[in-house]
C-alpha cells in the first residue's frame, strides 16, 4: 500500500513539474525583446485591429513574415465598415519584398476622421526618414504627408491630438538640412485633397464599391 501511494506520489510531482517548465518557457518567450528575432528587424503581429474612437471603422494592418533580407515585414492596410465590409485597401507590399513598407506607428484621431501610420522600407532604404500617411474618412481616400508638404517625415513616433492634429518630426524646409528639424503640426481637415500623393506603385490603392 505504502509503495503505491508513493509511486502516484512520484506521478505527481512529475506531472507538477512538467506545467512549471511548460509555464517558464511560454513566459520566457513572451518577454523577449524585439531584437532577439534578428537584428534590425521589427517584430509585429500578422494582423494589428484598430477601432475607430466611434467605433464605426476599423483599420486592420496586414503584414507579411519578415525575411532575413528585410528590415521589416511589408503591410497592407485596409479599413472596414462595421458590418465588416472593405470601404479602402492599400497595399505597400513589393515585387521583390525588399522594396515595399511595412507599418510601424498607427492611430485614429480623436474625432474619427483620419487614420494616421508611419512607416518604414522594408529593404532598409532611406532609414533616415518614416513615410507616413493618413486616410481620410470622408473621402475615402488615402494619402502621404511627405508628398502633400513636399518635405519629409523624420520620425515614425507622430504625436495626435484633438480633433485631428498630427505633430510630426520634419525638416523647417527642403533641401535636407538636418540642422533645420522642427516639431510640426498639421491639422489634417486642413490639407486639400492631393491625387499626386496618393501612394505609388507597385503599392495600390482600391476603394471598392459600397
């Protein structure tokens, strides 16, 4: 009798010492830092969900698996009404996955007019700069902040603010001059519509029929 409670004794402490490697692990692996899944890469979910503040659009990024060749994965943003339908879709994939963006920063603004993100090169191109665009709720359409004021976004850490404000990193004027950088704020419902800054090929844009 004695031998056999100790040997579902000796079970059981197997058992409780296999949860408590099992649990160390999953945590070990959740809390390691962007930068152990390869160097200058940024590590991001397939799919990042973003609820417009009146819950009525939601912007979903789609990003692919980064590629030793890639400083980040490429991305394709798409929003969607609240009954799931596509009301705009933007893809900033390349050919070649090293000549495409990938999202790094993504927000509504307060008012839910805009959704803003800034973004990088996924072959490391220019990483002196973030390309950042903003969609626009009321006409649907999608377009780059650099191509709109003609100078470049320094930063992909945009600041937002009430009701559609973006603070972002630029340069006082072009050409470069880098001992120019200034804190910029735009108010999005201000600038004019702007098909020369739309995103280019090979991205797309697509606005599907309601």
């Amino acid at each position: 009798m004695y031998q056999m409670y100790q040997r579902k004794f000796a079970r059981l402490i197997r058992l409780v010492m296999t949860v408590i490697m099992l649990t160390v692990g999953a945590i070990t692996i959740a809390a390691r830092p962007a930068g152990a899944a390869g160097k200058h890469h940024y590590v991001v979910p397939r799919r990042r969900h973003y609820f417009s503040p009146d819950r009525e659009l939601r912007a979903v990024v789609v990003g692919d698996d980064p590629q030793p060749h890639r400083r980040t994965a490429e991305s394709r943003v798409e929003i969607l009404r609240a009954d799931g339908t596509v009301a705009s879709s933007v893809d900033y994939s390349s050919p070649d996955g090293a000549h495409g963006l990938g999202v790094v920063k993504a927000a509504w603004t307060p008012n839910s007019e805009f959704f803003v993100y800034s973004m990088a090169s996924s072959g490391g191109h220019q990483p002196w700069k973030s390309p950042t665009y903003f969609y626009s709720r009321r006409i649907n359409k999608t377009q780059g902040i650099e191509q709109t004021l003609g100078k470049p976004v320094l930063s992909p850490d945009f600041t937002l603010s009430a009701p559609a404000t973006v603070t972002i990193a630029t340069w006082h004027k072009p050409p470069l001059d880098t001992n120019a950088e200034i804190a910029e704020d735009l108010r999005l419902g201000d600038l004019a519509y702007n098909p020369a800054a739309q995103p280019l090929q090979p991205r797309t844009q697509t606005t599907p029929k309601p």
